[in-house]
C-alpha cells in the first residue's frame, strides 16, 4: 500500500517521513518491505475497536499470537466493546524520529496511525521523552527483553575458545587488528576477521554495540558517561575497522550469511561474527535468517552450520522491549482505554508464557524458557554473567554522534540507469528518473566530507573516460564541499539522451574502476539503480558474475568490492540482480513500488 500524494524535493528529515510511510505501510512479516492488501485499503473492519502497534520487525509475528490470545483474556472482558490489535512493522529508531517531529503519523489511512508503541528499547521512548515530549510516549513498561550477543559460526567460536573461554569486545578487536587475521589462531584460511552491524540510527542493536564498546573501553559495568564515550572513540573507531558493511537489519546480513552456509561455504568468506539480538540467532538457527511470518505448510530448513551466541565477557545490553500507548493527538479515549487493557494483558502469565515460543525472553521467571534455550540452538540460558545497564539520554546521544565520526570510511559508486523506460511515471507526479534523481540528492548528507562518491550514468549512444556506455557525472573522490555542486549534476541527468540498457556492461565498468582502486579499511561498494532488463551488453550475465564474484570468495581480496543493487519499478530483472548482489556479498533492494525509491535508496545508504 502507497500513500497517493504528491512527493516533492526531499529534505534529509522528509527521509525519515517517507520511511515510516512506507514501513507504517507495510504492516507485513519482519524485514520484509512489500505491502499487504490492496492500495489504501488498510485494515479490515470487525466491528471492534481497531488498535495499531507499531512494532519493531522481530516482535510482528510474537505480537499477532498475543494479539489474537487477548481476545479470550479477562482484561479484553473487561472493555465494554471488543479491541482488535494488529502490529504493524516500523523501525524504532525511524518511529522515534518523526514522533520526535511532532506531525502527524504519515499514512493517509488513520487505520494504521498507532495508538501504542513497542519499540526494542526504551532507549528510543526515552529519547522521544527527552526531545519532544514526555506525555506523547506515556507510561513504557517492559513486557519482555532479549540480550544483544555475537552470533558466530560454531567452527569460529570455538577457534576462539568458545565455550570454555569468555570473549570480550576486547579480544575480539585484537583479531580485527591482527594482521595475520585467522590466522592468528592457526586459521589462515578463513582470512581477515570481520563484522557487521546494524546502523544505530534505525537499530536498537546496531547502538546497543556502540555503547557495549565504550562500557569495554572503559572497563565499567555501570554508570557509563559521556566523557567515558569521548574516551573510548579510539577503541570504537579500531573496532568499526572490522565492518564489512552497516545495514539497516540483521535479517538482512544473516540471510547472506545462511545462503552462502547453505552453499557449503560456512559464510566464513562474508562475515566472522554479527552482532544481533539473541532472539535473532535462534530464529536464524530454526532455519529463519530474516525473522519472517512462517505460513501454515511452510517448512524450515536450519543451516548446516548454526550460529552460537558470544556474551562478552565484559558485558550485554538488553532490548527490553517496552510497550506504551501514546499521548498522541489522534488516539481516541476508547483506544486508549483498550490499549491499556492489552498492555496490561502483556504482562500476565498467560502472555508471557507465549514470549519464549518466539524467543523472547519472559519478565515472569516462573515461566520456563523451554525447549529453544538450549546449546542445541546456540544459546545459553545461564548468560549473560552481567548486564549493562542503559545510559543516561545524553550519553546515548554523545555515543551516536561519536559513531558518526569514527564508523568506517566508505568510497561509494552510484550507477544510475537513464534509459528510455526511466520517463516513465511512478504515480505521484515524478517520473522514474524523477524519483532516481531525488532520492540520490536526499541521501547526500549521510556522508562525511571524507567519504568518497561518485555518480555515473549508463544508457547507450554515450562516451565517457570510463567507457561506452557510461556518462561520468562525478568521479569518485572524497565528498568534500561539494554536496551542492553533486546535487546540481544529478539535476542534469534531466536532460540526458536515453536509449538502451546495456546494464551488465556497465556493472562491470564499474566494477573494475572500483577494484582498481578499493583500499582495506574502507567499505568498497557500487549502488547499481537500474528499472529494466539488460538489453544491449556484450557481456553475459554469467561472464558478469564469474568476473564479480572472485575478491569475496575464501582467499580473496582484503578489499572487496560489494554491489548494492536496487531493483527499481516492477520491469526490473529482480533475479539477475539478486544474482550480482550474491556474487559480492552485496545486497539487493527491492522499489519495485517506484514510489517508495527515496525510502530504499536511504536503506541503501545505510549501509556505509
């Protein structure tokens, strides 16, 4: 479902809106972006008093099994009408940011405006509460949390030690640093160590680690500061070294991780260990990398080598989860009262004995963890051995504008297609090359004047230094100042000649640019943006990927190359791209709503 208004020049703050449009939208399986039902349709009526949830993904699924048990609950009896809550899919940290704007929620539909809020942390309920106000996230109370670990490939963790030895942060910065890598531990041939992490933008997990590295750094088990955060940036800075790339979701990086495992390489070539929720790691070892809605009849397959989780030694921080009915504007005193029913109806033991069937874990301790909590699914009920506590608001703050400066220095390609089918209107008054354009534009301040970017454009009948095919409209070279001088040459592309869609060709232009001069150190990656199918290469398709796929493969290149594809309006050749994306361990993004394209190419972004 799309809203169908008209969408004009984006700020960086529009951004934030269009997301939660579309994630709002989406009110689907975890991590999965396409909508449900037909446009503006919404929810269907029942005659009950109609409850939004506006969740973070991994909880959507357990939400709808407590959803539908509250309906046989004494404090749904106790209403004087029925209640029907339904969950819908919104980041924490994007829902923090435009409840912190102070709008409306920005659905045309007020069936999906939320009347209660669950976000993985109340770290974002409170940083709403400090910046805009506290009335408008209420009461938060913890129904369940879940502990933020290391998931590693049992093989790597045990190289470490694992079980018997802890591992802290600290160790394994060390094997970051370590130039012999693997190595270092008499396993050359898994290569360099190496991360990922969500963007604690968007991720309560992706900030939850950059506060455990600076309570490692510091060696204090509570009462973080800021100034111990300003002390520990070095430490931070080393450790972000390791990152392959950032994301918006673990789901994401651990279904790359379970392809390549289920290919019989063990995914040691893509990634050494994952910083995620524990919740995350046993869905990924039932065989459910993403976290999405198992329908009836399904079957799930666990990977060939699971996932164990590593407590740091020096200490976890914990998603709490807690639930609230907003203090919006739009909440009715009927929605409010059922809202507050249903979360009261959380905390009971009826609810909470549903809680570890998902992977959470229950506030009550009365209620057994069951058969999920066990070494068989890489998980030790016993850890963490001590907890972190959340910071202060300004701590949290300092920690988030720190990572700013010292996550890992990126040299990003954009290749944007401006074929003749790039004319084509999407629906909102933009064309494609429209919606192309301003999403590049909007997501220009994500990076720093040291990251480097480029823009080239590729249809046939154009000449460039790079090439046929290729129209060069900034070389890639440290951003600098020039933000405004790239947003003026992205205008242009108004203007250009559009032909054909020699799209292969033009990947592995880039692609050997790129790897010419990719340095370790730095997040490598090529934004492919293309509408249709390639139609006038030289290359094939297999040439492509058999000339692509070598620098990510075991005993490859310390400085891979990754492409990012996005496959934009519903012409695009989804499966050819998904290929390319596999064959770096890139990722691709689906626009296949071309309305949605500011929303992907900000997810896209967010990656470096």
């Amino acid at each position: 479902m799309s809203p169908r208004r008209r969408i004009l020049r984006r700020t960086p703050a529009a951004i934030a809106a269009t997301a939660l449009i579309a994630l709002v939208l989406s009110a689907c399986t975890p991590g999965d972006d396409t909508g449900t039902d037909a446009e503006g349709q919404g929810f269907p009526s029942d005659g009950c008093t109609h409850i939004t949830i506006a969740t973070s993904s991994e909880k959507v699924n357990m939400l709808d099994k407590l959803a539908e048990a509250f309906k046989d609950s004494p404090e749904h009896d106790g209403l004087k009408t029925c209640a029907t809550v339904r969950p819908i899919n919104v980041s924490s940290g994007n829902a923090a940011r435009y409840l912190t704007a102070g709008d409306d929620w920005p659905s045309d539909d007020h069936d999906l405006w939320p009347t209660l809020w669950s976000p993985a942390s109340t770290v974002w309920t409170d940083r709403v509460a400090a910046a805009a106000s506290a009335n408008l996230v209420g009461e938060p109370a913890s129904f369940t949390r879940t502990p933020v670990v290391f998931g590693m490939p049992e093989p790597m963790a045990k190289a470490l030690g694992w079980p018997d030895k802890p591992i802290s942060i600290t160790d394994l910065s060390q094997l970051c640093q370590d130039p012999e890598g693997w190595g270092s531990v008499g396993k050359d041939i898994w290569g360099a160590f190496k991360i990922s992490k969500t963007n604690p933008n968007t991720s309560t997990t992706g900030l939850s680690t950059i506060l455990m590295q600076s309570y490692e750094a510091s060696g204090k088990s509570a009462d973080l500061t800021s100034a111990d955060v300003d002390a520990a940036a070095d430490f931070s800075r080393v450790f972000e070294e390791c990152v392959i790339h950032y994301g918006d979701t673990t789901g994401n990086v651990l279904s790359t991780l379970y392809d390549e495992t289920q290919n019989g390489s063990n995914g040691s070539a893509y990634v050494s260990a994952v910083a995620l929720e524990e919740t995350s790691l046993l869905n990924y070892n039932q065989g459910n990398p993403d976290s999405h809605t198992v329908q009836p009849g399904e079957t799930l397959t666990p990977p060939k080598t699971k996932l164990v989780a590593v407590y740091p030694a020096g200490g976890s921080m914990w998603s709490d989860n807690p639930v609230t009915v907003l203090g919006a504007q739009w909440v009715t005193a009927e929605q409010r009262t059922a809202g507050e029913a249903f979360a009261a109806f959380l905390q009971t033991t009826d609810a909470q004995k549903i809680l570890p069937e998902y992977g959470f874990r229950p506030l009550d301790e009365s209620v057994p963890l069951g058969k999920l909590f066990t070494a068989n699914f890489g998980v030790d009920p016993a850890q963490p051995a001590v907890t972190l506590p959340k910071p202060d608001v300004d701590v949290i703050s300092t920690a988030i504008d720190q990572w700013t400066q010292v996550r890992k220095p990126s040299s990003v390609l954009e290749l944007i297609d401006i074929s003749g089918s790039m004319d084509d209107p999407i629906g909102d008054g933009r064309s494609r090359l429209d919606g192309a354009i301003q999403g590049a534009q909007t997501t220009l301040d994500h990076f720093r004047s040291t990251d480097e970017v480029g823009v080239w454009a590729f249809t046939t009948g154009i000449s460039s230094d790079a090439g046929e095919g290729i129209q060069i409209l900034r070389d890639v070279t440290a951003l600098g100042s020039d933000g405004e001088k790239l947003d003026s040459s992205l205008e242009d592309l108004h203007y250009a000649q559009r032909n054909g869609t020699p799209l292969y060709d033009a990947i592995l232009t880039a692609y050997e640019a790129m790897s010419e001069r990719a340095e370790p150190g730095r997040i490598n990656a090529i934004v492919v943006l293309s509408d249709g199918e390639d139609t006038d290469s030289a290359t094939s398709l297999d040439s492509l990927i058999a000339k692509i796929g070598k620098s990510t493969k075991e005993g490859g290149s310390d400085a891979p190359v990754r492409i990012f594809p996005i496959a934009y309006g519903e012409g695009a050749d989804t499966s050819a791209l998904q290929r390319i994306a596999d064959a770096t361990g890139g990722q691709l993004f689906d626009a296949s709503n071309a309305e949605r394209i500011d929303l992907v190419f900000a997810s896209v972004i967010n990656n470096f």
